[in-house]
C-alpha cells in the first residue's frame, strides 16, 4: 500500500527530541528518514536511562526507552560530520534528499558546509527546517534552548501548577516535554507545506521554527485572555480559566476530572448531585456568572462530592451525559478499555530480536494507514545499505572509510 510520503526521503540530523520526534511522524507517513548519528555515541538520548531495552534472553542493551519513543521507522547511519570525507558524504546525501531537519545551534552547522546557504547551492527543491531554542534571529539566538528553561520563559510554568500559597503551590512544568513535542509536531506541518511548495514551484527554503515561539504561541486561550482581556493569568492547578466548574474534584476515595463545558451540563450535573435548584440559582445559572463565583461555588460542589466514592459519581455522570473521567496512572492508561480498543500500544521488531512496546501514531488514515517499519534502530545499523543504495558505495570502500573513522557501523 503507498503511503502519503511514498517517495520523499529526510535526511535527519537532529537529536533528543522536537526533531527526532518530527521525523519519526514522517517516517510514520512513509517517508525514507536518514538518522546521521556520531560514530560510538549517536543520539544523546541512546544514554539517558535506565530504563533501557532488554533484549530476546532478557539482556539489558544500549537502546534506552527514551530514545525509542522518537525514531522508530527510520535508517540509522554513523557519520562523522567532523572529517572532511564525513562532510563530503552528507553532502552527496542531501543531493538525493527532499528534506533535511537540524537542531544545532544557529551557524553551528556552517563549518561543516551543512547550512542552508550552502546545501542550497547543490540542492535548490531541499526543505530544511531548523529547530533552536530561540530562532535565527533575536538577542537570544545563540542560548541553548531546553524545554524545562523555554516553558519557564514562555510563560507556560506561569499557568502551570497550584497558586501561591496553597499547598504544593509554585511553578510546575508540564510532566512531558511538551514544548518539544508541540515544536515536532509545527515542524511536521511546516515541512509538508514547504514540501507542497517545492513541488509546485522547484523552490526549496528553509524553515526557522523556535522552541519559545511555539511555546508562546500555543498559549492559546491564556495568551488571549491577557491580549483582550488585559488580565495577567495564574496558576490555578486543575482549574480551567474561563469556565467552572472544569477540575479536579475530590470524592471520598480520591479524585476525578469533572468538565462542565456549559450550562446544560451544569443542570445536569446539579440533578445528578441531588441539588437542583443550584442551576437555577441567578449566582451559578450561566458560566459567566460561575466563573464570577467560582470562590464560593466551588467549594460547595467539593463538600457535596467528597460524600461518595469516584466511581459513584463517575458512573452517575456518565448516565447524565456530564464530561467526567478517573485520573489515571500511566499504567491504568494502558488498561483502559477505550485505549486497548484503539489500538494504542503496539510491538515492533528491534535488531535485539525482541518485540519493542511502544505507542502508535495517533492518526487514522482511511485510505493510507500507517505502515510501522521497525522499531528505533541501533547505532548505525543501516550505514552500508544507505551509502549502497543511495550513493552507489560498495561494502569495501564502507570499511575503508570505517577504518579511517569517518564511518560506524551496526553498533559502532
């Protein structure tokens, strides 16, 4: 079956984790993704354990969870881009690539003849998406951006977590690194525009994506409650800024999601909790007029709900069509009934010999279902095939270049 990228080869030069995760979207789409990794140490993420995978007799190997939860599906090959046979050959590579995706830090790929103005000149329909920190361009261009530092910056930590003062109050980050997967993921779709825009024009360009730009621009609501409203917003734990009550609510077990999204849900939901007349109340009757209250309606909802287990009141909402679910570990995520029935987790095959589990891409295709290849790779597993098939090198001149250091291979 042809999949939407059939065709479209990516060299990927990128590491830890926005870029590996763009690139690991388009390999799930079918495109040919090229990891170019450093000969004995590849990707630093291939460290950051334990956990790390076992393999088929249950012995631990060098593939770290982390690094397997961002590049599966693509071709790993192991260049050193310090030598100048190593440049020499990822040259040769871009010629033959559509798409090339970096997260050095600005200019940091220049001394290597790998910047777009020079890739530019041998390859003129090549998209190349760069991913920093901070952007091309700005007083802060040359900082090194971490996801942790960039949602503190971009206002994120700011939303994020209890208010000050009440228990366990202060900044929280987010408990993934969810600024690099939202930069991935704007990254996937700056490519496929740009790609679109190569193909109907024969023009290539280059494509400047910032971790703090994502960051502030997909502050969403919070940012244009501040722009239009003029009110700066806070921390508020569970609580949803503009509509109540959208929390964490406690039961006489522990604690649920409830998400009240309007006015007939809150009737609703008021039947359901054997009171009523509180949807009729002028204080609490709109969303308006809740978010107004929130200070004091809130704390009587909590009063009333810690009364009975979280399983009571989940099933009883369920009955009134009232948004509300447990709140799960990472383990009973992957024991919930609606995410076995989707298919979430699936096994792909690793060079360990053993079944890898992971989590599949989230999209449906109707006509194009994702095709998974293979796990992530081991260090410069493909490294003669890809030079084989892409350039024409031969398995001698491979383990030339291997004994003068320019190449790894499986492993090395």
């Amino acid at each position: 079956m042809i999949q939407p990228l059939d065709g479209v080869r990516v060299l990927d030069l990128s590491r830890i984790l926005a870029g590996p995760w763009a690139t690991q979207v388009l390999a799930d789409f079918g495109a040919d993704v090229i990891k170019v990794e450093k000969p004995g140490a590849g990707d630093d993420t291939r460290s950051w354990g334990p956990p790390f995978l076992a393999d088929a007799q249950g012995r631990p190997t060098s593939e770290s969870a982390y690094y397997l939860c961002a590049n599966r599906g693509k071709r790993s090959i192991a260049i050193d881009m310090a030598t100048a046979e190593g440049q020499r050959l990822l040259r040769e590579l871009v010629v033959h690539c559509d798409v090339l995706v970096e997260n050095y830090k600005v200019g940091g790929l220049k001394k290597y003849g790998l910047d777009w103005d020079s890739l530019k000149l041998i390859n003129p329909k090549l998209v190349y998406c760069s991913i920093t920190g901070y952007g091309q361009t700005g007083p802060y261009a040359q900082r090194a951006g971490y996801d942790a530092a960039i949602q503190a910056i971009g206002g994120l930590m700011s939303v994020t977590g209890e208010p000050d003062g009440a228990p366990g109050g202060g900044p929280q980050k987010v408990g993934v690194a969810a600024t690099d997967l939202l930069t991935g993921m704007y990254a996937v779709a700056g490519i496929l525009a740009a790609l679109r825009h190569a193909e109907r024009t024969g023009q290539g360009q280059q494509i400047d994506l910032a971790l703090l730009d994502t960051q502030v621009a997909w502050l969403a609501n919070q940012a244009s409650n501040y722009l239009v409203g003029g009110v700066v917003p806070g921390r508020q734990g569970t609580a949803h800024p503009n509509i109540v009550p959208y929390q964490v609510m406690p039961a006489a077990d522990g604690y649920f999601m409830l998400a009240v999204g309007n006015d007939g849900q809150f009737a609703r939901f008021c039947e359901v909790i054997g009171r009523p007349e509180l949807a009729s109340d002028p204080r609490y009757a709109t969303n308006a007029a809740r978010v107004a209250a929130r200070a004091e309606l809130v704390p009587l909802l909590q009063d009333i709900l810690r009364t009975r287990p979280a399983a009571e009141w989940l099933a009883a909402l369920e009955a009134a069509v009232v948004p509300a679910n447990p709140v799960n570990r990472i383990d009973q995520v992957f024991d919930d009934a609606q995410v076995q029935a989707r298919g979430l987790r699936i096994e792909l095959p690793h060079a360990s010999g053993r079944e890898v589990p992971m989590v599949r891409n989230p999209l449906c295709f109707s006509a194009t279902p994702v095709q998974y290849r293979a796990a992530g790779p081991v260090l410069g597993q493909h490294t003669e095939q890809v030079l084989e098939q892409v350039l024409g090198i031969d398995a001698d001149a491979c383990a030339a270049l291997a004994d003068q250091g320019v190449l790894g291979t499986a492993g090395k």
